[in-house]
C-alpha cells in the first residue's frame, strides 16, 4: 500500500519513514528533528540540515535532502528549493529503482512533482504541466502502483491547465482522476487522491464536488491518530495535523464559504487562525485571512477586514521576498492580487487615500524596482558587468534561448502552449547586501510626493475585475475616484485594431476618455503628467485621448511610468551631450524584404538633426557596434524592425545587422547586460514599447531592459509605425532638443507638429516617453 507524497514527506519530518529509507544523519539529533518538526519549526529544521550540506554535501545522505528540500518547499523558501532538489536528483542517480526510500518504491518521481508544485505556486502554469507530465511518463512506465504519485500529478496539470485558460482539457484531467482506483478501506491512495480531488474542484469552482471529495478520506481520523502515537507527538503535545491536515481545513472552509454556509466557515477560519503553527504554513496562512477577510467585509466590519487584508498582504510579500529571480516575482505574485484589489477598494472607501496608494504601490509586482535598486548599489562602470546584473542576464539569457527546445519537449496534450521554463537560482552567487535588496519596500505616499515636481500631477491606476481605482497625487494632496472598468479590456483591444486599420477612432478615444480621464480631471491642475498605468492601460496611447476637443497631448506634457516607486531610481537628468550619440539604421538583415530604406533615411535625418557624427547604416548598424558604443553614448537612437514575443517577453527584441542570429537579435536579456549613460534611449521600430503584462502588472519588455541598463529616458512605440511620418516626428523631437528643450516636451511639440501633418493618431501617437523628464 501506498501513502501519499505530502504524507511521506511530512512522516520522514517526523521520524516516521518506512523501514528501507536511509537514516538522517542531519546536524540535528533524531529527537530534535522530530520536535522541530512537530512544533512547525522548519526554518530550525532547514537551518540544522542546511549546516551540515554547507560542511559538506558527501555527508548527506538521500533522506536527508529530501528533508530539507521538503523544509524549505513549506517554508516557501523558492530560492532554496531548486538547487535543494538539483542535489537530491543527483543523489538519487544510479541507485537500483527497487530501492525503497520514504515508502516509495523509487522516489526518483518525488523531485519533479515538487518542482511541478513548486512552479504551479510561482504562477509558471507551462512549466508545471510539463514538469507534472514527467511523473505521468514515470507512473505509465514503472509507476505500478504508486498511485499517489499519480494522483498529484493529474492534481497539478489540472489546476495549471485551468489558470492557462483551459477549462476543457483541465475538465478532462479531473474526470481521469476521478477513474484512479482507491478503496475507502485498507487503500491509504484514498488520502492522496481525496485531496487531489478537492483541488481541482476547488480551482474549478465545484465546490459541491470539493466537500464530496474531502469527504472520500473516512479513514481519516483513524490515519491521523496512528501518525500520532507513532511519532510520539500525544506524547509531546505536539499538532501534526497542522502540516498533515491544515489544506484540508482550508479547503473545507472555503467550499462551506462558497456554498453561502457563512456561519460555518468563519467559525471554521477563526479555529484555523487560532492554531499557532498555521504562521509557519504561510500558503494557507494567508488564503484563510484572505477569505475571512471577505466573510468580515461581508458583515461591514471594515476596520476588522482592512486589518485582516494587510496581515495577509504582509505574509504574501514575506513569502515574495524569497524569490530572487524577476520571472518567478512577476507570476508568484499574479495570483494574490484579490487581496490587495479588496483592500484598496475598502481603504477607498473609508477615504484614506494616501493608504490606498500605498497598497497599489505593493500591489503592482515590483521587479523593475528591486533590479533597479540592485544596480544603483552594485552596478559596475559604464560598459562593465556587475556580479549581480551579469548573473541574472545569464540566466534570463539562457531561459531565452531554450524557449523552443522546451516548447518541442511539451507533452501532446499542451502542444502549443507558451512556456516559461526557469530553474535557475541566484541568490548563494549573490553579494549578500544585493539578495537584502531584492525586496525593495514600495515608497511611503509622502515620499512619492517628494518627488513630484511642483508643476506635475502623477495619475495612477489600479484595476481588477470590473472596478478600477484612479488617484491623482500632488505635492500636497491626494484624491481618488472609483471607476468602472466593464469590459474595458475589450474597449481597448478594439480600439488598437480600429487604430492599426487607421479607422476612424475619435469615439472610441472620447469614449475611453471619459471612462478614464473625465472623473479626476478637475484635479490634474499641473501641466505635467506622469501616468503609471495598470493592466491593459499600459497598451493604450494616453496622449491621443481627447475630451471632444482637445487631446491630452494638447493640455499636459507626458510621461509613463512603470509604477510611482521606480521615481527613486531613475537616474537623475544631466545634461544632454548631442554630439556624443549613436545613431543606427536600416541594418542589413541580408533579407530584401526586410530593408527599411525609411529607416535609413530617417537615420541620416536624425544625424544630422543632432549635429552627430553620420550614422551607421546597413552593414555597420550591428549588434556588435551597439554593445560597444551605446554605454559611451548620451543619446542612443535606433530605427529598425522590433519583434514584440508575448509568449516569451524577455526575449523581445530589436533586430541589428550580424552574421547570425545570436549576433543580429538584441534582446531584452541582451539589455540586462549592458552598462549605459544615455540620456535619452529612442528605439523608432514597430511595437518596442509593447510588453507582456502579468497579473501581477509587471510589464516585461525593451523598455524595461533599457532602464536597468541605465537610460534616463526611453521613447518607444505602442504599434507598428509609419515610416514617413515617424521620420518627421522624430527629426522635430531632435531639434526641439537642441533647442534645449526637456525630453517630454521635445516629444510632445514633435507630435503636435506632426499632427499638422498626419492627422490621424496612428501616425503621431504611437511614440511615448518612459523615465525621467
């Protein structure tokens, strides 16, 4: 008979492991891992093993990397869990399959489905299904009867497949769980497939289902009393069920939530939250006080929400903080927004505007600023690698480049689905003072107004669901105005085709600006205005907004950002040396289709607006000749063809003359690397202001590569451009520029210029400025 992995895990915590497993032989004694254990002390637990690795990773025996690999997966320490497991898998290597380790015949399955759960918690759903599809291979072809492993492994593609928008095929996945064999008496498989059950039912929003399958288990108290008295832990006082059972009590609160069973489900959260081990188990932690934090909003106990929301949102951003790679926090923090999107509105609603800011500030995933923030303190000479920068490029490089081999790896079932697939882990590379600074705190509400400008307003958004919280902040003041956000998302994607067929889009620009703009702007007093979007704003072109008659390029001078946080690193302006810039265009691709003779003339223009040496054309406008010259340049301007990759962001990328592809793409990896002092990076392609937004907002593309690489300010475009009229565009903004005009300015006289030519908002709109002024 089998017991379930989570089961396994948590007995060999516990000193349970079936006879054949190899003792520990941890830094810690047998009785301290056990008390550790059922106390919840894994960090204890991890730290004692972890000393031993550290002195040597030949003492270390399999069972006891499992341990520690299980340690730190509950502690949700996900900078430690790959490589924990890299060297579990390579001290399971070469062992016989018939050797028996944690009551599995071959735990060799064990390592992939971990990593799966891993991954489905860090929001990498491509990953997770094709790390889950390994264990199916493994069950199909020696698996026999662990159908435990089998059980978990359906449980984690299901679920994954479901936030991938698959509903059918996870549908499917939960009617082959469903066909596992398990008996209610004598087959321990019951546990294992009841709790997987009541996952996919839950991600599936059956919550009928979920109470039905939790119920599958009836030899559950007898199981939990039998773990008792073979631990010890009655005799210890001590609550195995907190690590063996606390998803069960979630989920079963949670369905009773759902059904309207209200009275029962608070009462249900408040015995989970009375538990004090559940602060160890911060997954569930925070999914309880999330959900009782709704049942209390419910009961207009605003106060007692609000206190419970930020207590959750302190355990999520606890946990955030462990994940050291831009990726992994871009999808970690994805699922979890419901928790700030609740608070923001109920901070809005009791008029504490300054706190609602500040939890949108949280809210939106922060890794341009943690990275941002790692540069500014370790970020070698112009032109030099940081120890930090180059190692995060390395990896990002690396997952670029094996996008398609991982693709052509995927299992049938998912053929075609866009994977993320990163494994890579920084931190034991990393300076200590740099992984302190990979969580950077989001500014407090009177630092960002610090950092206005007197004649600026900053616009900020905050979407979710159908509701959106716009807030206007000010030097000295902060309003907020809730706006619905009905299928706005849809508005706006008809609105960029309408725009791209160059259509007629002055009522669907009226129209988005009355949604947006209208309710707060009796408060954009100032004539600057920065914008840091949110969502599906970030693909819309502000300055085209018009309010029937005028634009909002003719009222303010504009500026994006990334979040209102970033302010803090950004490099202050200096001033503007013309004479020292790059220009490059049209390289030769050594594809006639793809020449841009515009882009050549555009170039020559360019040059000769900014009183520059000529530029480099064709052949010279390499990959090569931009990571040599652009990190000696004040002024970087390229115009080329921009690939926008939604599937895999980080590899977006500019197109440049070279003898390969690795030479001729510059990629957003490409751009981590690189060391600049640019004033002013403009890249006049089609779509490099575009980037993938995860749920979390993080907008991952050129724009962002350019700023860690220390441009002041970017311009990039929001669609594919016009040769002529960007050409008149961009020869304006140059000359306003030498006119000494600011660079927001410059551009925005530039569009107004060319509007007088090119009426339609396709041809001026498409160009905006990130950054510094």
């Amino acid at each position: 008979m089998t017991r379930s992995v989570v089961q396994h895990l948590a007995a060999c915590l516990l000193g349970a492991c079936l006879l054949g497993a190899e003792p520990a032989q941890a830094a810690l004694s047998g009785n301290e891992q056990v008390s550790l254990a059922g106390r919840g002390a894994f960090e204890e637990l991890a730290l004692g093993i972890q000393a031993q690795a550290d002195a040597g990773a030949g003492t270390l025996k399999v069972a006891d990397w499992h341990t520690l690999c299980y340690a730190y997966y509950r502690l949700k320490r996900y900078d430690r869990i790959g490589p924990c497991l890299d060297s579990l898998e390579g001290a399971l290597k070469g062992r016989d399959k018939r050797t028996r380790l944690f009551g599995l015949e071959n735990a060799t399955p064990t390592v992939p489905l971990l990593r799966a759960e891993t991954a489905l918690e860090l929001g990498q759903f491509g990953d997770a299904v094709q790390l889950a599809q390994r264990v199916l291979d493994w069950y199909r072809k020696d698996g026999e009867d662990e159908r435990d492993l089998l059980v978990q492994a359906l449980a984690v593609q299901a679920i994954a497949l479901r936030n991938l928008n698959l509903r059918d095929q996870a549908d499917g996945l939960l009617n082959d769980l469903r066909a596992v064999p398990a008996n209610m008496l004598g087959d321990e498989a019951i546990a294992a497939k009841s709790l997987a059950l009541a996952r996919v039912c839950m991600a599936l929003g059956y919550w009928a289902d979920a109470l039905e399958a939790l119920a599958l288990d009836k030899t559950l108290p007898l199981r939990k009393f039998m773990d008792n008295l073979a631990t010890g832990a009655f005799l210890r006082n001590e609550n195995n069920w907190v690590w063996i059972e606390l998803p069960r009590a979630y989920m079963e609160n949670k369905a009773l939530m759902e059904l309207g069973e209200i009275a029962r489900a608070k009462s249900g959260f408040e015995a989970m939250l009375r538990v004090p081990q559940i602060a160890a188990n911060g997954e569930i932690h925070w999914m309880v006080l999330a959900d009782y934090g709704r049942i209390l909003e419910a009961e207009k106990a605003n106060a007692e929400a609000i206190a419970v929301y930020q207590q959750a949102m302190t355990i999520i951003e606890a946990q955030r903080a462990n994940v050291h790679t831009e990726a992994n926090k871009i999808g970690f923090i994805g699922d979890k927004q419901m928790v700030y999107a609740r608070l923001i509105r109920l901070l809005y609603s009791e008029g504490r505007y300054a706190d609602a800011l500040e939890t949108s500030e949280r809210s939106k995933s922060r890794a341009l600023v943690d990275i941002l923030a790692s540069k500014q303190r370790f970020g070698n000479p112009v032109g030099e690698r940081s120890q930090g920068s180059s190692t995060i490029t390395q990896a990002l490089a690396d997952m670029a480049r094996s996008d398609t081999v991982q693709r052509e790896q995927s299992a049938s079932r998912v053929r075609g689905l866009a994977t993320l697939t990163f494994h890579a882990d920084f931190s034991p590379r990393m300076p200590a003072e740099l992984r302190s600074l990979v969580s950077v705190k989001a500014l407090k509400p009177e630092a960002i107004q610090g950092l206005l400008d007197s004649d600026e307003s900053l616009l900020t958004y905050f979407a979710y669901g159908t509701q959106m919280v716009a807030m206007v902040v000010q030097k000295n003041s902060i309003v907020a105005k809730l706006i619905d956000a009905t299928e706005l998302e849809r508005d706006i994607r008809s609105f960029r085709a309408a725009m791209i067929k160059r259509l007629d889009t002055t009522p669907m620009l009226q129209a988005l600006y009355q949604r947006l703009v209208a309710p707060v702007a009796g408060q954009l007093t100032q004539p600057r205005l920065s914008i840091a979007a949110h969502g599906a704003l970030h693909y819309l072109p502000f300055a085209a907004l018009m309010d029937g008659d005028q634009y909002l390029v003719d009222r303010f001078t504009l500026r994006m950002l990334p979040s209102a946080s970033v302010l803090q690193f950004l490099r202050p302006k200096q001033t503007v040396d013309l004479k020292r810039s790059l220009v490059m265009g049209n390289p030769d691709l050594h594809n006639p289709e793809l020449d841009l003779p515009g882009a050549q003339a555009e170039a020559v223009e360019v040059a000769a607006s900014l009183g520059a040496p000529g530029p480099l054309l064709r052949e010279q406008a390499s990959k090569e000749a931009f990571v040599k010259l652009a990190p000696k340049a004040s002024v970087v301007h390229v115009a080329s063809h921009g690939e926008f990759n939604s599937a895999l962001p980080l590899g977006s990328r500019l197109l440049l003359a070279g003898t390969s592809d690795q030479d001729t793409h510059l990629t957003v990896a490409d751009l981590y690397d690189l060391g600049l002092d640019a004033e002013l990076v403009t890249l006049s392609a089609c779509e490099t202001g575009l980037g993938a937004v995860a749920n979390g907002d993080d907008v991952v593309g050129l724009t962002r590569g350019l700023l860690y690489a220390g441009a002041s300010s970017v311009v990039t475009s929001l669609w594919k451009v016009d040769d002529e009229s960007t050409g008149e565009l961009m020869s304006q903004m140059y000359q306003n520029l030498r006119r000494n005009q600011p660079t927001d300015e410059a551009l925005r006289l530039a569009q107004l210029v060319t509007r007088k030519h090119f009426s339609h908002p396709y041809y001026w709109a498409a160009f905006y400025l990130t950054g510094m002024h």
